[in-house]
C-alpha cells in the first residue's frame, strides 16, 4: 500500500470517527487506536498510556486549565456585567455605543481569561439582551459577541498560543507579546464597522420613511460625570489583575503557568 492510499485511509476514517457525533478528542483518539492496532505490532498499543502521559506532561500546559478557570470564575460572577455597564457608560454617545462596548468588553475579558467561549458567555450574557431590548438587529447583536469572542485566543493570555508554543518549541511568552497589537487592531476594527453600520442603517431608515418611534432613531442613552465614575470601583480591580499578570509575564517575573495560577487565586479573590 503506498503511503498516498495509506493517508486517504486514514482521512477517511477520521472523517467517519469525527462525523460520529462524539468528542473530537475522542474520535482523534480512537482513529489512531484503530490504526494502531491494525497497522502496527500490539507493542505500540500498550505504549499508548504511556505515550500520552509523556505528551501531557508538560509543566507550561498547566497554564491552560489555570487560565480556563480563571475565565470561568469570572463568567460566573458579575465582573462581566459590571465591566459591560461601565465600558457602556462611557461609549455610550458612540454611534452603536452598545455594540462597541460589548466588543471592548470581549477585549478587555479576554486579557484576562484566554478562552473565547469564555470571554462570548460572560459578555454575551449581559450583552445580547440589552441590544436586542435596544432595537439591534438579532444578526447584529450576536455577531458583535461572536466577533469579540474570538479575542479571546489573540488577546494574551491566549490558551491557543500555549498549546502552538509548547507544540512547536516557541517561547509562549514571546507569542503573547505577538498577540498585542494584532488584538488592539481587530478591537478598533471591528468597532470602526459597528459605527459605520449603524450611520448607514440609520440613513437607510431615514430614506425609507421610518418613524421617530424606530428604535435605531432613538438618542443613545447619556449619563452622567458621576455616574460614569460611579461604575469604575467595581471594574478597576480587574483592570489592575490584567496589568499586573503582564507586567509578571512580560517583566520575566513568572512564566505563564506560574502567572495563570496567581491570576487564577486572585480572581476567585476578586
């Protein structure tokens, strides 16, 4: 058998395992058990355990589930609501102010936990609802949540850039530098669209005769000096726990296993 129909094979397979409706890990995990027991000596099959602890036993992989739970604390708690409100607070004289302070949110979640469904349930919860109360368009509202999910695998710390930098013998912390501006990019970007969107549905609406009463006519809500300030006790030590892990991992102080436990602590904490 040559090796191309050897890989057809084994594509084919997988796909048959993976289509099955079971965990990926689990259909990957038992593809290569199938080939291994039909293509190799029965001694390779009893290495299995073996060959897996050795590919886990990893001491940077410990920053994954570290991080994971960190994200998790959080989404459990307030702190995405209360960072929503805030962000909300001040962006609100924005055209799509509400969208864009669900995508700052997402930005700002996702330095802190790594995880996009994370960072997508902890803001999405608070931030869909409000929208769609708001007159967003359902597509709207979820794509913006959807979109600011997805910084939580380029925001460091990133659970994804661990995984690539373990796997191909990269510095996980030079990855996390990498992500930086790329985030920051992509924030605005997505923002400067919610702006754009909403200037044009709202002419659209205007030439078609819409009504005073349309809820994408109405003002953006305003709030006050005070009440603005009023919001930042509740956010500001989250802010200081994002600056003080990548102060820790970029000042050479911890490596990111050792700054995704602290930063895990401090938010249950928090």
């Amino acid at each position: 058998m040559t090796p191309s129909t050897l890989g057809i094979i084994v594509l084919l397979v997988s796909l048959v395992f993976l289509l099955s409706g079971m965990p990926i890990a689990f259909a990957l995990g038992a593809a290569s058990l199938f080939f291994i027991l039909t293509l190799m000596d029965f001694q390779q099959f009893m290495m299995t355990a073996h060959t897996v602890f050795e590919g886990l036993n990893a001491f940077g992989l410990l920053a994954i589930p570290l991080f994971i739970l960190m994200g998790a604390i959080l989404a459990n708690t307030r702190a995405g609501s209360d960072l929503y409100e805030s962000i909300h607070r001040w962006l609100c004289r924005l055209p799509g102010g509400l969208g864009i302070s669900n995508i700052v949110a997402c930005a700002i979640f996702a330095a802190l936990c790594g995880s996009s469904p994370a960072t997508a349930a902890a803001i999405g919860t608070a931030g869909i609802p409000e929208m769609r109360k708001r007159g967003y368009p359902g597509s709207l509202a979820t794509g913006v949540i959807v979109g600011g999910g997805t910084l939580g695998i380029l925001i460091p710390p990133s659970v994804t850039m661990i995984v690539y930098g373990i796997a191909t013998q990269t510095s996980v912390g030079k990855l996390f530098i990498a992500g930086v501006i790329p985030g920051i990019i992509m924030t605005l970007m997505f923002s400067v669209w919610v702006i754009l969107y909403m200037i044009f549905k709202k002419k659209s609406l205007l030439r078609a005769g819409a009504s005073a009463s349309d809820h994408f006519l109405l003002a953006e809500e305003s709030f006050t000096l005070k009440e603005k300030l009023a919001g930042l006790p509740r956010v500001a030590p989250f802010v200081l726990l994002i600056i003080i892990m990548m102060f820790t991992l970029y000042g050479g102080l911890a490596t990111p296993s050792e700054a995704a436990a602290v930063g895990s602590v401090a938010a249950l904490l928090l």
